[in-house]
C-alpha cells in the first residue's frame, strides 16, 4: 500500500462518509427548534467528529483548552504512525518540513487564521462549535454574559466592547468550522497548529490523497504524461545539425538544469483519466504529481467548497476578505540557505537563476514552469525573448551614436555654427532681462546634437520599427514552442472562472437589503445600475488624473521659463556660462520625480477605482486594472515627451510678437540646433531615473527597509533572527514572506520600457543600450524577489501573455508614426534636404545656417520687451536674426511666413507619408512572411495526434482479444479503487437489501 493510501485511522473512518463530488455542500442551518438536551447532545457529537477529522500537532499545547487538549491526545492516539527513520537512524523526512506531524503526509496548502487570546470568556465560547450555526450566533451573547457575569470593577464599556469582539470572532470561527468540515467531505485531510511560534496565528494544514488527486486531475483535465514516448526531430537533418552546433557552442551559457538539456525523447501526454491509469507510470506515486499541480488542484477544490448560510454563500476568496482567514497559500520545497537545506527545485533555481554570478546564462525556462507555474514561465520567457533581441537593436543604436561622433566635425551646419568669422548677431531669448547674444555660443548644442540629429537617425528609425515586428514574430513562435513542449496544445480557458471576494459580499450585502422584496428564486447579482456611481467615478477621476499630469507638465514649463530669465539677470558669472544646458537638466530631473511620485499615485488610484466597479471575477478585474493603469502610466510618462518632440517651438510667435502665458510669460523656444537635443536629455534621464530608482532602487532598498523595520521591531539581532529561523516550520517561514500580488506590475515596467525605446528612438539611438543592461539586472532581481522574498504563486495556466501582447502590437504601430514626425518635424533631417536639393547653389550645406535665420529689426520691438543692456556685445545692434523662415522687414509683407516654410511643411507631411506607408508595408511583408507555428512543430503536434490514435486503437484491438478469448482484461496494477459513495446511497442500498 503505498503512503498517500494510508494516511491514518482517523482520516479513514471520515473516507466512508465522503459524498461524491457535486453533492449539496454542507449547511450551517437547521431548520426547527430543539430541546436542552438535544442540544447538548448534537455538541458532543460535533466535537468527536472534529476529533477524528483534525489531526493536531503534538507538543503544542500551552495555549489551549483542556477539552482541545484531551482531544487532541485522543486524536493523537487514532494515528498509526509509520517508521519515520532510516536504518542508520537519520529521518527519513526532515522534522520542520513541509509535512503532516506524522512526517509523511506532505502540506499541499496552508491556511492561515487570528487566533484569540487566552481568556475565561473565550475558552467556554469556544466548546460551542456543533454545526447549528445560526441558532448559537443568536444566543451567543446571552450564554456568555450568563457564564460570565460581569465583575463589580469591570467597566460595563470595556466589557461590552470584548463581548462585540467575541461574538464577531465566534461567527468567524463558526465559519471556518463549516468550511473545513466541508473540505473533509471532498476527501481533503487537514491537520491544525495552534501553538505555532509566530503570535495570534493559526495555521490549517491541507493535504490531499492520491484519491482526491486523481479524481480532480480527472475533472480538470489535467494532462500529464504517459508510458509512450517518441523521438522529437527539430526540422530535417541539417537543421537538425545546425541546431546542435548551436547548442554545443553555447553550452557554457545554458543553466546546470535537467529541464534544459536538449531532448530528443518526449513523453505522449493525455488528460488523466482514473480509468486509464494503466497509460501513465505510477511507480512512484509521490511524484507522479509535482508540489506545483497538488497545491493548484487543493486551490480548485477550495474555490469550489462554498460555506453556505441562509441567503448567500462563501468561497475561500469572501473568507479571506471577511478576516476568517488572514492568508492562503502553497508552500516552498525547502530551504535555500543553511545546513539543513536539502536539494530542491527551490535551491536549484536559487543557484542557477536568481544569483547574479549567472547573469550571462539563459534562464531555467523549464525549471521556471515546474516550479511557479505556465503564467510565471511565460513571462520571464517573454522577459528572455525581449532582452535577447535588444542585443542586435543595442549594437545598432551604438554603431549610429558612433557614427555621429566620427561625422561631427565633417558637418558642414555645425561648422558654421562654430565659425567666429560669420558674426551672426541673435535676438534675445526673453524680455528684458535677456540681451543679444552670438550664434557661435551656441557652437556646443549644435556638435552634441549632431550625435543623435544625423542621417544615420532615419535608416536607425527604419530598422527599429523592422525590428519591432521581428520581435513579435520571433515571440509568437517562441509562445507556440512552448505551448508544444509543456503540452498546453489543446488547452482552452473556457473553464470556469470563480467569483471575487468583493463580488460575493456586495451579493451579500444586496441579499440582505433585499430579503423582503426579493423572490426566493430569484438569483440577487449586481446590474449596471448598482455600479454606475463606480462608473461616473472612474470617468471623473481619470479625466481629473489626466488633467493634473498636464498641469504639472505645464508647470515645469513656466519652471524654466522663469529659471532661464533669473539666471541671465543672475550677477554670478558660473550661473550665466551654461544657462541651457542648467534648465535642460534641472527640468529634465524634475519632470523624473514627478513622474515616479506620480506612478505611484497612479497605481494605487487605479486598483481603487477597479475595486469600486467590483468586477465579477479575476479575470475581468486584471483587465480593468490594466487598463486604466496603463493610461494613467503612459501618459504620466510621455507627456513631457511629447511636449518637447511636437509642441516647444510651435507655439512661440516671432521677435516684436511674442506668444505669453499666464501675464508676461514668453513661450519656450528650441535652440538653434533644434529641440531634438533637449527631447534626448529628456529621454535619457527619464529612462535611467525610472530604472535605476522605481525600478532597481525601489525592489533592492524597499524589502530590506522592510526586513530592517521588523528586525528592529522584534528586537532580535541578526543571529538571533537566524536562530529563529532555523527553529520555524516550513509553513511559519512562508508566512513571513510577502504576498504575490500578480505579474501585472512587472508587465507594466516592460511595457513602458518598450514604448521608451520604440516610440522615440529617432532622437535617442542609445535608449536599446540601456534597456539592455537594465534587463539584465531586471531578470535576476525579479528572480530573486520569486525565489526568496515571495510566498510561492498558485501555478496558473496559460498559453500566452494575454492582453500584454495586444498593447505590445499597439505600441509597435504607433511608433512608426511618432517616429516619422520626429524625424520629419523635430529634427532637421527634412530641412537640410530641401535646401540642399533646391535652394543651394553648388548642391552642398554651405549657406544652410544662413538660409534657416530671418531677420528682424530691433525697433519693431513692442514697448516694456525691448533688452536692458542693448550694448552688452560692445556695439550697437540694428537687425538680429532668430530662427524661422519668414519674410524680412523691409519687403511687402514684413514677418509673415515665406515660401520656404511652405515648402518645407509640404515636404515634412509628404515624408510622414511616404515614410509610414513604406515601413508598414514593410512590416506586413515581414509579417507575412515568417509563419506563426514553426513548421517542425506542426509536424510534432500532427504526429502526437497520430500516436494518441494508434495507442487507443492497440488499447481497443486487446480489449476485443480477451473478450474474443473468453477471458476478460485483467485490471491494471495501478487501477484505481472504486469510486466512493455517498452515505444517501448506501443507506437507499441497505433499505432496498431489508426490503428483499
């Protein structure tokens, strides 16, 4: 008999009573009333029947009640316990495992709860836990005050207050007790410790037997793996060579996992199915099913399991909610650190993930699947895919930067910027304060801006959006590689999705405002109208979110145009050498803190308005979330962008003519090299601020700020904490860790990453490089968080990345567009080609400077604007020069827009269009081009199908043998029990047997 068959006596003697699956679940109520003695007979009954179901943890009792106490002995005392100890004496399990006391029985899950504190009022409320719920809830309060009359001292306040608290922690211990004895009737074992070492908290231990397993891996269509195996081939012969040149070449880069060596064999896997267990290898059945698929199938029955009282029903997501349970959760294999860490899969990805002296390596995909599950595996493998191809974009991004530091003293405009002899006199750049200033002071801003303001930006712009789709192509196929390797082929994800907590207690709530009015048959759920406050509440507060980003965007705006005029009246001769480049980067650095404050903000505002629209089920409450996180985000993030790409510059007027906001402030204007400059500053920072700071900074310093506060709320030493730590129960350990709270905050990063090095790419060629490397650090820092500092995610499943994939696809579209309004209209690419190829005279650059400035008279300046100091260059100024193609004051039409303009603004649309016609059709070609499903893995899924067949049709063809032969089939070693019945089945059996 193997282990998981044999859990004890007293789980036994509860298996003959299990119903089967589907039966009305256990009720809380009791229809009519009942005498004294009834009653106090149905309570001892119910206190045996939680004897023989829990099984206690023995040698922790201080805390408990002498009832509890007596019965935990006796429960004890049913439990054969079986030989815990090897041969040389050493235990076969380790004593602070993931086990049962009996050291067997392995923890698929755990749930954690408040304990009271010991007290005389408490300890005999506590006797009271038969299932006649609603009747003793009632008389509680009365029973108490009659036990424990008040004492002449006691403040009647006080006293009142401790009963209000007992009564509402004896409806959630009523709560729990139904719950759980619903669970006994699945199949589940539970086993309960009290006595734990962290204070207040009690922890229910579930584990589920090889019965239970199989019929619900049988109802969740679970595929596992059969006897059958087949060679796999990766394409003909000499892919097939190539590949594994490949992999011998990049051996040294591949983790030291079973789960990555290359495989040439593949098991056939098949939805379990207990009549065809005689398929699957059952020699060992403590590993047919992984830790990871036992605590998903528990997590199913949970859901399932309903606590049902008059009006509504309680899941395991509205007992969290509501307190009876303070947290749930599967647990770690085992220790990472230590002596006493024995080798799992845990340590294993610890060591060959999570480490940063493996950075160079590959990821454990396989290893990653095993362990957290297919929604975890997905995206550190789209997290992988994703870094992988920003190698090619980086060398690209850093090819161009280095070749506008090879050409930039070949540049014929930023010569003549520089040059001393052309003697080029500028307007001033504010009212008053700011005086004339020469063109070659700008000689800095036009070389650095040639770095990134080249031609090589437009071929960058092209590759990039090629790139793109050559990403997206390259994940699909990579998705559907490993749909094929973990058998998630024929996965659908039509089954049912479960109801929020949230959900269920606003049910709750409107059943009970409703109990009158409402029929019986009436199913209560919540309508439109009952979330149309919700509604009108997210409207106005993302209209309010989006609003305040563009307030404060603005506000930085008058930032620098106050800044730049006090520091030209500044007397420091320091602060008046670089005022340019001081308000870049000063505005640059405020526009990042705003922007990391703000995300914060935004994230939380955002789950707060999703949780007022309480949506149905999970999956309509992430997709909200997403959503209007992802609004809020990316716009917080890309509204300085934008500001500075297409609007600075635009809306400035003209010297004597001036656009101002807010009284005298005078509208920003680019340098004369262009605004491209500024843009990638902009760019720069933002990005390094988000990752080294939110990103990096925030993950490293933030847990352990927070192990640091509760070390020194404990006031335990580092060795202590550790001694600590090494006397804690698996279960205690997971439960210091923090909460999973899914993987949509670290889609997210990625996704505003992606739009920085996509969206804007024409002005910052370097934006991939630093992507890269900080990808690099992003995957071992989330690998470590999974690893340590997580309690261990549900393993969800799914066969891609959901709506992530569609945003990625969006951006990847839009940017094409941005980035042909970048080139055409911020930088001067379309310029320099227009005057090149009709306005020079000998087809070259010279005389291009002079073409771009008009010129302006300074006695046209309006009164109160005109400079201080008009003398400050030594000389008298008549004419100046600002940057514009309009007419010069002495012609017809003095100061309105040239022809040139007209030109050149015919000539930067007609290239957004050409520009985005020709890299979408490009990109659709591509598209098109490279199939979705490889093609050796078609064949491999074709021939699994095959396989599947012929196996079922040997299977038949021996079934039709032995019936032709007159002998029937012999059953299979590991078939399985009979089914168990229901206590309704057996008695209509032993009435129909008295009958006969």
């Amino acid at each position: 008999m193997e282990p998981h068959d044999e859990p004890g006596g007293s789980t036994n003697n509860h298996r003959d009573s299990a119903e089967e699956l589907g039966s009305p679940p256990f009720s809380c109520e009791h229809s009519g009333s009942q005498q004294q003695q009834e009653e106090q007979q149905e309570q001892e009954s119910a206190t045996m029947r939680r004897n023989d179901h829990y099984l206690p943890v023995p040698g922790e009792e201080k805390n408990l009640d002498v009832d509890f106490v007596n019965a935990k002995a006796r429960g004890n005392e049913s439990i054969p316990m079986k030989n815990l100890y090897a041969d040389d004496g050493s235990p076969l399990y380790h004593p602070l495992g993931p086990y049962f006391s009996d050291g067997r029985r392995r923890v698929d899950y755990v749930l954690a709860y408040q304990i009271q504190k010991p007290s005389s009022i408490r300890r005999r409320s506590s006797r009271f836990g038969d299932a006649n719920f609603i009747r003793r809830l009632r008389r509680s309060l009365s029973m108490r005050s009659s036990r424990a009359p008040l004492q002449p001292k006691e403040d009647p306040e006080i006293a009142a207050q401790e009963q209000r608290a007992d009564y509402h922690e004896d409806d959630k211990r009523f709560r729990r007790e139904e719950f759980e004895e619903n669970l006994l009737e699945t199949g589940l074992e539970l086993e309960k410790d009290e006595g734990a070492k962290i204070p207040g908290i009690g922890f229910l231990k579930i584990h589920a037997p090889w019965n239970v397993l199989c019929r619900e891996a049988e109802f969740m269509k679970l595929k596992m793996p059969t006897k059958k195996v087949y060679e796999v081939k990766q394409g003909s012969n000499l892919v097939e060579k190539i590949r594994l040149f490949i992999h011998k070449v990049t051996a040294p880069l591949h983790p030291k996992v079973d789960a990555n060596r290359p495989q040439s064999v593949k098991s056939l896997s098949h939805a379990f199915s207990r009549e065809k267990q005689h398929l699957f290898d059952l020699s060992d059945r403590d590993k047919f099913f992984d830790s990871k698929t036992r605590s998903s199938i528990v997590y199913e029955v949970l859901k399932r399991t309903r606590c049902t009282r008059a009006k509504y029903s309680m899941g395991i997501t509205s007992l969290l909610a509501n307190g009876v349970y303070t947290s749930a959760y599967p647990l770690h294999d085992g220790d990472i650190e230590g002596v006493n860490a024995e080798s799992n899969d845990r340590k294993l990805l610890y060591e060959e993930w999570a480490s940063y002296s493996v950075f160079y390596k590959y990821q454990p995909i396989g290893l990653i699947r095993k362990y957290f599950g297919e929604k975890v595996g997905l995206y550190f493998a789209w997290l992988g895919v994703y870094t992988q191809m920003l190698i090619p974009a980086a060398i690209i991004g850093v090819i161009v930067f280095l070749y506008g530091c090879v050409t930039v003293d070949d540049n014929i405009p930023s010569m003549e910027i520089c040059d001393p002899r052309n003697n080029i006199t500028m307007c001033p750049l504010c009212d008053r304060a700011c005086s004339y200033w020469k063109l070659v002071t700008a000689c800095g801003t036009a070389r650095a801006s040639h770095l990134f303001d080249n031609p090589a930006t437009v071929f960058f712009s092209i590759f990039m959006a090629l790139w793109a789709v050559l990403f997206m192509e390259h994940w699909k196929r990579r998705q559907m590689r490993l749909n094929y390797v973990w058998d998630l082929t024929g996965f659908g994800e039509e089954e049912e999705d479960h109801n929020r907590a949230e959900y269920e207690f606003r049910v709750m709530q409107k059943t009970m405002k409703q109990e009158h009015s409402t029929l019986k048959d009436e199913k209560v759920k919540l309508t439109c109208t009952d979330r149309l406050p919700a509604y009108l509440t997210t409207v106005v507060m993302m209209c309010f979110m989006i609003t305040v980003t563009f307030a404060i965007v603005f506000g930085v705006i008058l930032y620098r145009i106050s800044i730049k005029a006090a520091l030209h009246m500044s007397n420091y001769p320091v602060a008046r050498s670089n005022i340019r480049a001081t308000v870049k980067t000063t505005g640059a650095i405020i526009n990042l803190i705003v922007i990391i404050i703000l995300d914060e903000i935004y994230a939380a505002i955002a789950r707060w308005l999703t949780a007022l629209e309480v949506p149905k089920t999970d999956k309509s409450f992430e997709e909200r979330l997403i959503f209007k996180t992802f609004i809020l985000k990316f716009v917080n993030a890309f509204t300085p962008i934008v500001y500075l790409a297409f609007f600075r510059g635009r809306l400035v007027g003209r010297p004597g003519n001036y656009l101002y906001v807010v009284g005298s402030y005078r509208m920003e204007e680019c340098a004369h090299a262009g605004c491209l400059m500024e843009l990638c500053i902009q760019l720069c920072i933002t990005m390094l601020g988000k990752q080294l700071i939110q990103n990096n900074l925030f993950e490293i310093g933030i847990p352990k700020l927070k192990k640091l506060l509760r070390r020194r709320k404990s006031e335990l030493d580092s060795k202590q904490e550790e001694e600590l730590n090494q006397t804690l129960h698996r279960h205690e350990k997971d439960h210091i860790l923090g909460p999973f709270v899914g993987l949509s905050p670290e889609y997210m990063e990625m996704i505003i990453q992606f739009g920085m090095v996509t969206l804007f790419v024409a002005s910052f060629p370097l934006a991939p490089l630093f992507a890269l490397l900080n990808n690099i650090i992003e995957i071992r820092l989330d690998a470590k968080k999974f690893v340590m500092e997580l309690r261990r995610p549900i393993a969800a499943k799914a066969k891609d990345i959901g709506i992530w994939y569609n945003l990625l696809r969006g951006l990847s579209k839009v940017a094409v567009i941005v980035n042909a309004f970048v080139i055409s209209f911020t930088s001067d690419f379309i310029p320099r080609l227009v005057y090149q190829y009709t306005y020079s005279p000998d087809g070259s650059m010279h005389g291009f400077i002079n073409h771009t400035l008009s010129y302006f008279n300074v006695s046209d300046f309006q009164p109160g604007t005109a400079p201080l100091q008009p003398l400050h260059l030594g000389y008298s100024v008549d004419m100046c020069r600002y940057k514009d193609y309009r007419e010069p004051p002495g012609s017809g039409t003095p100061y309105e827009l040239s022809k040139e303009f007209w030109a050149i603004l015919a000539a930067r649309l007609a290239f957004v269009i050409v520009f985005q016609n020709v890299v979408m059709l490009m990109s659709d070609f591509v598209d098109w081009l490279i199939p979705d499903i490889p093609k050796d893995i078609s064949l491999q899924i074709h021939k699994e199908k095959i396989l599947m067949v012929e196996l079922f049709m040997k299977e038949e063809q021996g079934k039709r043998l032995a019936a032709r032969d007159g002998c029937p089939a012999p059953p299979s070693a590991h078939q399985s029990p009979p089914r168990p019945r229901s206590r309704q089945q057996r008695n209509e059996q032993t009435q129909q047997s008295v009958k006969m």
